[in-house]
C-alpha cells in the first residue's frame, strides 16, 4: 500500500533510526560465529521471552555501527517457529527505533498505512509492526524503548551471558527478560 499523497508532512514516520536486522535461526551459535567471528560485532545482550510465542533474541554490535538481532524459538508452535518451518532461516524483521509512539501511528493511519500488533501496554517497550503486504515484503518492527541499549544490556548481562544464550540446550526452561 502507498501512503495517501494528500496527507500534509510527509514522512508519516518522523525521526526513526534503523535499530538492527533481525535474523530468524534455528540455532544462535553458528550464526553467532558469522556475526561475531567473520564480520566483527560484538555481543550486546540478549534474553528469553517465555510463554507461547516465547523467543530468544541475541544482538550484536558492529563497530561501524547497527546491529544484527538473532532470534530462535524456544516455545514449539510460536510465531518464530512458524516462520522458520515455512520460510528457512533468514531475515525475519527490521527495527526502527523512535520516539511518541501514539503520534507516529496516527500519522501512519493518517496516511493509509494500519499498524498490526500494536502493544503501548509496557512503558518499557512499546512497539507496532508494518505488515510485511504493505512494505514490500518485509516485516518492520516500530520500537519505542524506554532505555538506552547500553542500560539494558547492563541489567541483562549477569543473568544472560552469551554462552548461556547461544545454548540451544538452555532454550526450554530458561528464565525469562522480565524475571
């Protein structure tokens, strides 16, 4: 879908920042390897996020800038699981950081585009998504953190190391990020 051309102020999205690309695998370790060993990032954090569409995420930094998110099921049957079932490994999402969440997705239904799964429930992080039917394909994520990464990464780092998270055998009853 385009944007509606008639709507004042074009961007609808205003001040967004890429964040990282987030790429679906069935084990985090050998990816890692890539990301870390080959291209140079830098672990920055990670945690579970448990239930049924539970999920792992690990995020790298690279030097120059970005980030690569590695994302993995740990709950058979969620949206991650699904996804690699059908698709294989590969990119599963990108992520634009911004800010006022609630005035960027009026802008957005302003101008013809609806936002899917929309969560501002969690002053920590508020996100939507932009249906991948109406980007071109590809899945975006809109996050509003309420902290810098380097906060969260600090908070995460003691009871998420990253050989505890590139673990597949650690993936079923792991603690979640809000414990």
């Amino acid at each position: 879908m385009r944007p509606d051309e008639s709507v004042a102020g074009l961007p609808l999205l205003r001040g967004a920042g890429l964040d990282h690309v987030a790429v679906a695998v069935r084990d985090p370790e050998p990816a890692a390897r890539l990301f870390r060993d080959v291209l140079g990032a830098k672990f920055l954090m990670g945690a579970d996020n448990p239930g049924p569409q539970g999920f792992r995420f690990v995020q790298y930094r690279f030097p120059g800038g970005g980030k690569v998110e590695l994302v993995t099921p740990i709950a058979e049957g969620s949206f991650l699981w699904r996804f690699l079932e059908t698709k294989g490994e590969g990119v599963h999402h990108i992520t634009l950081k911004v800010e006022r969440m609630e005035g960027q997705l009026e802008r957005l239904r302003s101008g013809g585009i609806t936002p899917i799964l929309v969560d501002l429930g969690d002053p920590e992080w508020k996100e939507a998504f932009i249906h991948p039917r109406d980007a071109h394909g590809v899945l975006i994520q809109l996050a509003e953190p309420a902290e810098h990464d380097d906060v969260v990464a600090r908070h995460l780092a003691g009871r998420f190391p990253e050989a505890a998270l590139l673990s597949v055998a650690g993936r079923s009853g792991s603690a979640s990020a809000d414990t």
